[in-house]
C-alpha cells in the first residue's frame, strides 16, 4: 500500500511540475526578432514616384537601413519583376540606385506579383532564422508595400510600415497608408532596436 501512495505521490509532483513549466512557457513573450524589408526601390520604377515621396523616402529609408545595420539586425532586399515585361534582373532599371545602403551580401528576394510573399521564398526564410517582425520601407506605399503587409498579417507575422520611408505615385496616398496601417517612426525605431540589444 505505501508503494502506491508513494506512487501516486510521485505522479502527482511530476505532473504539477509539468503544468507549471507549461504555464511558465505560456506566460513568456515570445522574443521580438526584427528584420527591416526595404521594397522595390528600383531604378524603373522611381521615376513615377511623387517627388516630395522620393526626397524624403529615400532618405529616411538609408536612415533606417543604417540604423538596422548599426544595431545588428538584418536588412532584406525584394525587387519587383514581371517576366514578360521586366525589368530584367541584372539590367540598371531592375537595380536600386547606387545611393542606396543596401549591400551585395543583403538576402534579395524577387517577386513577380504584389506581395513578397506570394511565390517567394520569403517566408522559409524568415522562418529559417526566426524573424518574427517585419518592418517596410520602400514603394509603392498603395500597391506592393501594402501587399506585403497584409501577407505577412496573413502568414501571423507582427508587421510594422516605417515613418517617412513609404514611397507612391501621391504623396496623400502614402499619408494615407501611414495613418491606416501600423506604423512606427525613426525614434520608436530606435528604441526597439536599443532595447532588444541588452
């Protein structure tokens, strides 16, 4: 008999146990690790672009490139085409301009539809490395930034547009998706990054 107690004791303290570390497990955060997406920047297509949009976009956007880098966190590449059309990968129109803080060794993504995640390794990469928030920078504000915000919402990702570093052919638009959607500026930028380095 006081082998099944003790039994029965000891099921019970492992099983508590259990339920604690799975509480425990359930009450922590999940750790926040951010990847800056800078979007179709290209040399094709910036030239439709509002002009206020540009001046102050790219700017804000080797800002942003900047501090990611600065604080150790990685910048992404995506880079529109369509295959009939182009631009062709590798031509000077497909390319940002070279005033651009992107470097070679940035993963490049290319896309041939809105968003970046639609038939793109996107995804499998940022699950590879364990990139759960994504912050945008880049063009168009209306058409593939916001495409790719609502993908990375639909694929569960905290999803974050950038200040002053959203690009369209209005600059009205753009105000208009920066008040619309999630957005997070130069100085909330930097203080997430801060923190996260502690």
């Amino acid at each position: 008999m006081k082998k099944i107690v003790l039994l029965l004791l000891l099921l019970l303290v492992i099983s508590l146990t259990w339920l604690a570390a799975a509480d425990a497990e359930k009450a922590a955060p999940a750790k926040i690790k951010p990847v800056l997406l800078v979007i179709d920047i290209q040399n094709a297509y910036l030239p439709r672009m509002d002009e206020k949009d540009k001046k102050l976009g790219m700017e804000m956007i080797n800002y942003y490139i900047e501090l990611f880098r600065a604080k150790g966190f990685p910048v992404i590449r995506v880079y529109h085409t369509d295959p009939q059309r182009g631009p062709k990968p590798g031509s000077e129109e497909f390319e940002f301009p070279k005033t651009v803080a992107v470097k070679p060794d940035d993963p490049q993504i290319i896309k041939n539809y809105g968003s970046a995640f639609k038939k793109t390794e996107l995804d499998k990469l940022l699950k590879a490395k364990g990139y759960n928030a994504l912050f945008l920078c880049g063009l168009s504000a209306v058409g593939c930034v916001m495409a790719t915000y609502h993908g990375a919402m639909d694929l569960d990702y905290d999803v974050f547009m950038l200040k002053d570093a959203l690009i369209s052919h209005d600059a009205s638009l753009t105000k208009a998706v920066q008040d619309i959607c999630k957005t997070i500026d130069y100085s909330a930028m930097w203080l997430v990054l801060e923190s996260l380095q502690r």
